[in-house]
C-alpha cells in the first residue's frame, strides 16, 4: 500500500496580506546597505539561504504572535565595526521589529532575541501558521527576509468597577516612574551623525512654538510649554493625552 501525505493548507489570503504589509512596513526602517523590497509570500521556512542573523521578538497587545526579522551578514559586520562602536543588532533591528507588528493593531514588542536564521524561521512554524517574506534588493540578491506568525487575539479585559480599580492604584502610588520631557525627534544616518561637529545644528520635527510632549516610560502622557524655574527648565502641563488619544497620534 503507498501511503500519501496530504499536503498542508494553503495559508488564507488574510495571512499573506498580513505578512506583506508586515515587511513593507519593516524596510521603511530597517538599515541595509540597498533598498529592499518585499517578494512574494511563502509559507516554507527553508526558502531562503541567508548567511547572517536573525532577531526574534514577541508582541502582544491587539494581536499576539512572533515577528522574526533577518538581515545578511553585511549588516552584522558593519555594525560590529561601526565608527561609533560595537552596535546591538537587536537594537539595530528593533525599529523594523516595530514596524512590522504595529501593522497589526497597537502591539508592545519585546526586545528581541539574536538567532541564528534558519533555526528562528522554523521555529515560527511550531507557533503557527507562518508567512515568510523574501526582502529583495534592487539588484535581484536576497537582502533579508521577514517571518511572521498571529494568534488569536487578545480578549479585552473586562471592566473593574470604581471599588477595585481605586484600590489596585493605591498599591502604585509609592512605584517610581521615570519621567521624560522631549522637545523633537529626528532620525539621521550613521553618516549624518558622524559628520556632526560642534556648532552643528539638528533639525527636529517639532515647529517653534509647539509643545514638548511629556513621557512616562516612553509613553506620551501629556503636552506643555518649557518654562524656566530658578534657573532649571520645567514643563507647563496645557494637555492631559488620554491612551486612546496616544494611540491615534
């Protein structure tokens, strides 16, 4: 008697959409020596011959799953003889990490681990149903490669009444938070910033006059005006941003 394997489902339209706006969204911000493209899904985690490494990292939040990210082994030289030092590929990448999950919904990623390609590619497939995306540089070589696996949402949690609620912040209020009030954001080259000299000026995306956003743990949590307090900078608080606000910005 011969025995057939039947071959595995055809992964919905849904899942291949996903993983292409996944690494359409991860190439805006991923460092590479060329401008990638995203290619054609696929759903074998042995498509691609990489000879670099990969950064694995969670997500959760209004999705949960995994984002695998791999870059070639230019990148990783590169960035462990960069002019400015030894650079964390994890920290490299995660922007790209970012990326890819926020298409998803508001997601947190966690930091990301370093791996080697093939090993964090398969392992997506024992979590899921996974997508790969090859990431196509102009002149037709493989410039990287994004994986991709969903699972079921997560459920909301339910509502706690005022009593609860109340009691659960009073366990908080002696937790210390750190603080930050920023004036801008700019992103720049490892070329722009090694050319910056004294006297150099920084361009933000902030106009003059606009408010520095106010952060707690990195998340916006209000707006106000630089005020100058016995000779040390403060913050006027003029806006409370509530979370679905900061969400939408």
């Amino acid at each position: 008697m011969t025995m057939t394997t039947a071959p595995a489902p055809a992964p919905a339209p849904e899942l291949l959409n996903r993983a292409l706006a996944a690494a359409t969204a991860a190439i805006a911000v991923l460092p590479a020596p060329d401008p990638l493209t995203p290619g054609v899904p696929v759903t074998d985690a042995g498509a691609f011959a990489l000879s670099g490494l990969a950064v694995a990292a969670r997500f959760a939040g209004a999705a949960n799953g995994e984002v695998v990210i791999v870059v070639t082994q230019d990148l990783v030289e590169a960035l462990k003889s960069s002019p400015l030092g030894q650079l964390d590929l994890a920290a490299a990448v995660q922007p790209a990490l970012a990326a890819a999950a926020g298409t998803l919904g508001e997601v947190l990623v966690d930091p990301g681990q370093v791996l080697d390609p093939s090993v964090a590619l398969e392992a997506l497939a024992g979590k899921g149903q996974a997508v790969y995306v090859p990431l196509q540089a102009d002149s037709g070589a493989l410039g990287g490669a994004l994986g991709l696996v969903t699972l079921s949402p997560v459920v909301p949690r339910q509502r706690q009444d005022p009593v609860t609620r109340r009691a659960g912040l009073d366990l908080l209020h002696d937790v210390e938070m750190e603080v930050t009030a920023e004036l801008g954001r700019t992103r720049m080259t490892i070329r722009e910033l090694l050319s910056l000299t004294p006297g150099a000026v920084v361009e933000l995306d902030r106009a003059v006059g606009s408010p520095a956003d106010l952060l707690v743990n990195g998340r916006l949590i209000a707006r106000g005006e630089v005020v100058v307090i016995d000779e040390e900078f403060g913050i006027r608080i003029t806006e409370i941003v509530s979370p679905s606000a900061e969400s939408e910005a």
